[in-house]
C-alpha cells in the first residue's frame, strides 16, 4: 500500500521535474489573475492588503484547476488509467499518490507566488510566512482532495477540462472561503479565525476520506 | 474445473444501454493453450476481454479465472494477468527504463530495477534506456509495450488486436515472444480480424458475431484456408 | 395505473388546495411587509423541499452503488431534477419578495447562499450526468458526485454561516419559533406538508417515466435480436 503511494507519487514527480508543464501553466496563470486583478480594481496597499487573501485564492483555485486536469490527462493519453487499474495495486492507494502530487504541485506554485504577490500589492508578509505556508497547505490538502477525485471523474468524460471547474468549484466553496479567512488573518485583517481553522481542518479530513473511498468507482471504465 | 483450466465463461453476456455487446459466450482456457477470438468490429471482442480483465465487474453468467470468481477478482488475480492493446501504456515523459521500473514497482516485483533492466535487453532496447518515450520510434515503443506486457511473468496474456499497426518484424518478435510464454505455461486469449496471422499462433479459435459464438476449431484439424472460407462465409450473413 | 397509484395525486390535488386556501385567505395579513409576505409560505417549502431533495438523492446513490441496480439511478436521477426545480424556485422567490420589502433584490442572506451554493451543486450534478456517455458510467459517476455533494452540505452551511455573521443582513422569514401568529404557523405547516407530497409525486412520475424509457430500449433489443436470429434460421 506505502509502496504503491511512492510509486505513483514518484511518477508523476518525475514527469513533472522533467517536463514542468503543470507547474508552468499554473504558475503564469496565477501571475496572470494577480495581474488582472491589479488592473481592473486599481487598489492602494491598505486594500490590496484587506483583500489579499481573496486574490491569492481565487488564483490558486484556478491554477490548481489547470494541474488538475493535468494530472488525468496524462493518464488518459495511451490507456494508463486502464493499466492502473489492471495492476494489483490498492486503488485507494493510486488515489493518496494521485493526491499527495497533486498538493505538492499546487503548495510550490502557491509558495513562488506569494512573495510576487506582495511585490505586486505592496504587502508586507514577513513575519507571517510560516503562518502563511501552512495555510497553503491545508487549503490545497482540501483543494486537492475533492480536485483529484472530480478530474478522475471529468476524464472520464467526453468534456473534461469543462466539468472540472463547473463540478469542484461549488464543493470547494468551504475550504476557499477558510482559506481566505485564515489567510486575512495573517496578514492582518481579522482578528479571530480560529473557527475558520477548524473548518479547514475538518473539510481536509472529511473530503481526503470521502474521495478515497470513491475513487475507485470514479476510475471504472 | 478442472486444475489445469486457466479461465472459463460461463453464459457471459452484457447490455450496454442500448446494445447488447454479448450473449450467453462459454469457453475455457487452459494451462499453456492459445485462443484467438475472431470476430468484425463490434462482434464484442474488446468487451469480453475487458471482462476477463476484471475491468468489467457487472455482467450476466460467470467467468472462472484461475479458480476463483472474476467479479470477486482480487490484486492476486490481476498480478496474474497481463495485458495488451493498441493503447501503449506507456508514459511519453518517462524514459524507457524508467517506464518498466514503474510497472516493475507497481505490480511489486521483488529486484524492481533489475528486472526492468533485463526486460530491457530482452527487447532490444538497453542503448535507449535513458530515452523518454515520446522520442521512440512506433516500433521501438512497441518493443517496450510488450516487454511491459511480460514484465511480471503473468499467467494469463490477453491480447486486444495486437498486430494493428505492426510491421513484419515487428509481428515476428511478437509471435517470437508469445510462443515463448506459451512453451512455459503460459496462456494466451487473442482478439483479432488478422486472419492470417490469428489462425497461425492458435491451438484454437473462436469466432464471436453479434455477441454470440458462431464458430469453434482446433487450428491442428482445420486448414488456414478451410477456416477462411468459413470465416467468409459468417462476415457475408 | 392501478387504483392506489391515484392516491398520491389526489392528497398533492387536495392539499395543495387546502394550502392555497390558507394562504390566501386563511393566514393574517403581516403588518409590516403587507401581503407580499405570503410569498414566505412559497419560499420556505420550496426550500425545505430542495434541502430534501438533495438528502434523498445522497440514500439513492448510496443505494445504487451497493446493489448496481440501475432504478435507484433513476430515482436519483429524478430526485436532483426536481431539486433543482425547486431549487430554481426558492432562487426566484427569494428576490421577488426582498425587492418590494428591503428595497434589494438579493442579498446574501445565509439562507439564500446556502440555495444559491446546492443550486450550482446539482446543476452541475445535471450537467455531469449530461456530459457521460454509457448508462453505468453515469449512473456510478452521478452518484459518486450525489454522496460528495451531500457531504459538502453542513460544511458550506457553517462557512457561509460564519461569513455572514460578520456581514448581518435582512434575514428571510425570521426563524421557525420567532413569535408568529398561530394561524401563520399553521399555513406553513400545511404548505409544507403540500409540497413534500408534490415532490414525491414528481419524483415518481419522473422515476417512473426513466424507467419506461429503459423498457422501451430494452423491447427495441429484443426485437433486434429476434430479426437476427429469423435471419440466420432462414439461412
């Protein structure tokens, strides 16, 4: 079971290391969210910063889409999702490889662009890194949990990269909205979040479980 | 069943919504024999080897693979199985090496790395190892589907049209491997609309139209050129 | 039809009747908002009737994956249409009495996003079940996003919840026990029980109109096959 999660994580680590194609695309994207939103609503620091929270998650869940996607169409291309599941391999286990990528792969786009982002905005975020990461992480644990087991499903249809965002971005709206709060929190903003926390804590635990389970019936042909 | 029956069907039939893929097929399998199924597009060639696959788990009638149920397949049923299509399986950003390393992990063989090394000299392609596979010539991805294929010394090969697409060579390292596998004890259950070459590599063939078996014949009773007439014969109905 | 199938659609005739009555003539008129108040006796069943919807079809997908018989799919099927019907309506009734009373036509009241958020959930639960090609397919892929969808409920609710608890905004309806009059209580009550007994009437004649769709398929399969099987005997 550990084995084949180390298995898939490190293929689809080594794809990417070698091509860079998730983390491109979902990089410039993000930059390019920021960059719009800077334009259209023309902010000073003091908004950028009440806001911030906002902009950055907005751009991670649409990046995150973009390495989503990626992720199941490069099993789709030459049949591999059908020799996964020939392998005598737990797929619950192919699900933690699938998803552990896929959170690694949205917690470095996310950690590039944030001291982009306080470029950009004239935010200071010193002091708040370490709060900051692990808010990045617990949203993109909660981000990618539902978001692997939805790309499965979107793959294996005739209009993936539509229905990915159509399906995760409604079930994603707890763990978003957490994740701004908190993120305002750290930077400022609010001045108690600890109930968001727990939400964030508690949507991780309930989706990584859900999807888990039901990622084996998203995988049939 | 007896012990050495690898697989049998028993009435095996499935819907698909609006067409019936299969009706009622029984056959079996054993232990070193080489089956080719026969059949035009959409005879339910595909469907059936996707049931004994295990790919399938909902379907009318039985299948008996290696003495168990496949609709209660396990890993250990599936460790048993290989697989091959005309999909390649293989990851176009993963050298070729690294390709059969994964497969090697996955399917938990003991000595992963050197195993998909060996398998790499076996089909010729060690001074492409650390070649990603995008840049593979067709042949020489064929070569590695099918050292994929046979990577974990499975019991029971199923073939989806195999030789589409193949050269003449090709289709000789092919038949090469499978006679191989087959001396060892191993069995194979083919699907093709290749005659010439489906006939020759088989101890026996059926043929599937409709969904329904229409034909069955040992390959040492029966001539190349009998069976073609009668194949002909069932395509024209 | 058998004679008791006529039962239910003569209780949904009947009490829809006597829910109208009330409604209409029964229930005081309220002394603030006046008489476009009533639209609440609309709004919280259609409400209460998409919240179920959705429940229901959490049990019948569940049900579907465990025994793969493809009615459950149907019913679930059935069951999210009409949600969003209902679904659509609570959306609809919403504005047209806020507009008049609070002078907005929307505001994100925690009830009302709470809709607007299972709306976008079952729609796209629609949308999936459009997209899929195969009936087992969608059926299991429907009610992989079914349970999923269902779970995410009490964790949208408490965001939103909390959200709003910053934001306070003109909140619908007040709650259940806020003081009403005893005769308002009493045509809600009446409403409510109308239409649940509305919604088990479409989801049955929608299950119901699946099924014969699968039955119709399955006759045109056999006929197939038996002109198959005349062909070859003639042979």
């Amino acid at each position: 079971m550990l084995r084949t999660i180390v298995t898939i994580l490190w293929k689809d680590l080594r794809i990417e290391l070698r091509t860079r194609d998730a983390l491109s695309a979902s990089f410039v994207f993000c930059v390019l969210v920021l960059v719009i939103f800077n334009f259209t609503l023309d902010l000073n620091a003091e908004e950028a910063r009440r806001l911030g929270g906002g902009f950055l998650w907005v751009s991670f869940a649409f990046g995150g889409i973009l390495s989503l996607n990626r992720s199941f169409a490069l099993e789709k291309a030459d049949g591999c999702s059908k020799s996964l599941m020939l392998a005598p391999a737990d797929r619950g286990a192919i699900y933690l490889g699938k998803f552990l990528a896929n959170v690694i792969f949205m917690l470095v786009t996310q950690v590039l662009i944030l001291p982009l982002f306080a470029i950009f905005f004239n935010v200071p975020i010193l002091p708040a890194i370490p709060l900051l990461v692990l808010i990045f992480l617990l949203g993109s644990i909660g981000f990618s949990s539902v978001g692997t087991l939805f790309s499965a499903m979107a793959a294996n249809t005739r209009m993936r990269e539509l229905l990915l965002p159509l399906l995760l971005l409604p079930v994603s709206i707890p763990v978003l909205l957490a994740a701004v709060k908190t993120t305002q929190y750290a930077l400022g903003v609010n001045e108690d979040a600890s109930d968001w926390f727990k939400l964030l804590i508690v949507y991780d635990v309930v989706f990584v479980t859900a999807s888990y389970l039901g990622f084996e019936y998203a995988m049939e042909e | 069943m007896t012990l050495s029956q690898v697989l049998r069907c028993d009435g095996v039939g499935k819907r698909f919504g609006k067409t019936t893929a299969l009706r009622s097929v029984s056959f079996s399998l054993d232990e070193g024999e080489f089956l080719t199924i026969f059949g035009h597009n959409g005879a339910g060639k595909s469907t059936l080897l996707n049931i004994v696959a295990t790919l399938i788990r909902s379907f009318d009638g039985d299948v008996a693979l290696f003495g168990g149920s496949a609709k209660k397949a396990d890993e250990d049923t599936r460790r048993s199985l290989g697989f091959m299509s005309h999909d390649s399986f293989l990851y176009d950003d993963l050298t070729t090496y690294e390709n059969l390393l994964f497969y090697a992990r996955l399917y938990a063989l003991s000595a992963p790395g050197d195993t998909a090394q060996a398998m790499l000299a076996r089909v010729d392609l060690v001074d492409k190892s650390d070649a990603v596979v995008r840049e593979l010539s067709r042949g020489m991805k064929q070569r590695l589907s099918l050292g994929r294929a046979f990577l974990h010394s499975p019991k029971l090969l199923l073939l989806d049209e195999p030789y589409t697409g193949l050269d003449e060579t090709a289709c000789a390292n092919l038949n090469a491997m499978l006679s191989e596998f087959t001396d060892a004890g191993g069995s194979v259950l083919m699907t093709t609309h290749d005659v010439d070459r489906g006939y020759r590599v088989a101890d026996r063939v059926l043929v599937l139209d409709r969904g329904r078996i229409v034909f069955e014949a040992e390959t040492s009773q029966m001539g190349l050129d009998e069976f073609r007439g009668h194949y002909r014969d069932i395509l024209a109905g | 039809m058998k004679s008791r199938d006529y039962i239910l659609p003569a209780l949904v005739f009947v009490g829809m009747l006597v829910a109208l009555y009330m409604i209409g003539f029964y229930a005081p008129v309220e002394r603030e908002q006046g008489i476009v108040q009533k639209i609440f006796y609309f709004h919280v069943p259609c409400a209460w009737v998409s919240f179920m919807a959705f429940l229901v079809v959490f049990v019948f997908s569940i049900r579907y994956l465990i025994s793969r018989d493809k009615r459950w799919d149907n019913r679930a099927a059935a069951a999210a249409e009409v949600g969003v019907l209902f679904c659509t309506l609570v959306l609809i009734t919403g504005p047209i009495w806020a507009k008049p009373v609070w002078g907005i036509w929307w505001t994100w009241d925690a009830r009302l996003t709470l809709t607007l958020v299972l709306w976008l959930i079952y729609v796209a639960y629609l949308l999936l079940r459009h997209y899929v090609t195969g009936d087992e397919k969608r059926a299991t892929l429907s009610a992989i996003l079914g349970i999923v969808g269902f779970i995410d409920v009490p964790l949208v609710y408490f965001a939103i919840r909390w959200w709003r608890t910053q934001h306070p905004q003109p909140v619908f309806g007040g709650g259940a026990g806020s003081g009403m009059d005893p005769r308002m209580a009493a045509t809600l009550w009446v409403s409510l029980a109308a239409f649940t007994l509305m919604f088990a009437y479409f989801v049955r004649v929608r299950s119901r109109q699946l099924a014969l769709e699968d039955e119709i398929e399955q006759a045109h399969q056999l006929a197939d096959e038996a002109s198959v099987s005349m062909r070859g005997d003639l042979r």
